[in-house]
C-alpha cells in the first residue's frame, strides 16, 4: 500500500459527481427532542467519476490508471473541481487567502489550511498542495519559494527557512491550489462500449483517504 503522487485524470474528473459527507448519530427522544453526536470530526469526500467518461479514449486513460494502481490498493490525487482553491473555484489565488496562524520567532513549519463558513468555521487540513501554485506571505508582504521558504507538497507543511523565520506575532497567510487524496472504492470497473468510438464506465467509485 502506497500513496502514489499522481492525479486522476482531469478530464474525466471534471464530470464527476459527489462531494463531502459526515457521520451523525440522532436519537429521537420520547419527549420529541433530538440528541445529536457528531462521531467524525472531519467530513469525507466521495465521488463517481463515471460520468466524466466521454469516449474510447477517455476509457483506455482510466483503464490505464485503474491498473497501476491495482484497484483500490494505491491511493492518488484527485481534482475537485467544485473546490480545488484556497479560495473559491473562480476567484485568483492570493497569499493572504487563508491564515496559517502566528509566529513566536522559534516555530519554522506551518500546515496549509482552509477555513470553511466564518461564525462556527471547520478547518481542514491541506495535504496535496499542487506543485508551483502556493503563495505565501508574513503580515502582508509576500516571500518567494526556494529563498524565503519550503513547501513539501507530499504533506502541504510549509517550512521556513533560516534568516525568514516570522517573529512573534506575525501573521502567516497562503493562497493555494490543492488535490484530494483519494483511492479507488472498488476493484473492478465495468466497461460498456456503446459503439465504434463510445463506450462508458458507468461507475468509477473514488473515496477520500485520511493520514
């Protein structure tokens, strides 16, 4: 088992449907009222890429991805569309996107996050940023990639280095693009080949993987 540093193709993701779920536990009391347990902390992503498959070509690439993948046994990144931004899908990346949190002048390493709704906001943690698109800034001013600091896209940790440490009490913001680590939910693929040129996968299960 492994995670494979590869992306689903993007051109059948970008017809996939599915999105985040949670896991609630309600019990209806006698009196009508509702005791609610939340049992993750964190929402799950899942989707059916099947209704990105177009043609024959489209088939022979997730074929071919299914495969070197051995089915469910290796994970990979998966494009979002709906949500593949520190911000929102149409809007431009820009370092003062998201806040990272605030130096103390010691601590180098920061994990990328994104904020979700403002008076009770879910943080989720960034694993997958995609290579070349973090921008990152200390109280407002931007720092460059390679000179200032590090950015291990594996983990989405961003690691200052000596000299750019943020002093006590700056504020760390990035802006970012990201992927989602995700498996096959299944180990078999159903082909249809409608005719010379189309065919269909009509269900391409692919489920979030959590660290």
């Amino acid at each position: 088992m492994a995670f494979h540093e590869v992306r689903f193709p993007t051109g059948v993701s970008l017809g996939a449907t599915g999105g985040p779920s949670r896991r609630t536990e309600v019990v209806v009391l006698g009196s009508g009222r509702e005791e609610r347990n939340s049992r993750w902390a964190d929402s799950r992503r899942s989707y059916n890429a099947g209704y990105g498959v177009r043609d024959l070509d489209d088939i022979h690439e997730v074929l071919a991805f299914f495969e070197e993948r051995r089915g469910r046994l290796h994970a990979f990144r998966f494009k979002d569309h709906a949500d593949f931004r520190s911000g929102s899908p149409q809007s431009p990346v820009v370092p003062g996107d998201q806040v990272l949190g605030t130096g103390d002048g010691v601590t180098s390493d920061f994990r990328l996050v994104k904020r979700y709704g403002a008076a009770n906001p879910w943080v989720r943690a960034i694993e997958k940023p995609v290579s070349g698109s973090v921008r990152l800034a200390v109280d407002g001013l931007e720092l460059v990639e390679g000179s200032s600091f590090m950015i291990d896209t594996t983990t989405g940790i961003i690691s200052f280095l000596p000299g750019d440490v943020p002093p006590p009490g700056a504020v760390v913001t990035a802006g970012f693009e990201f992927d989602v680590p995700v498996r096959f939910d299944t180990d078999s693929l159903e082909i249809n080949i409608a005719g010379f040129r189309h065919g269909a996968i009509p269900s391409i299960p692919i489920v979030e993987v959590r660290p």
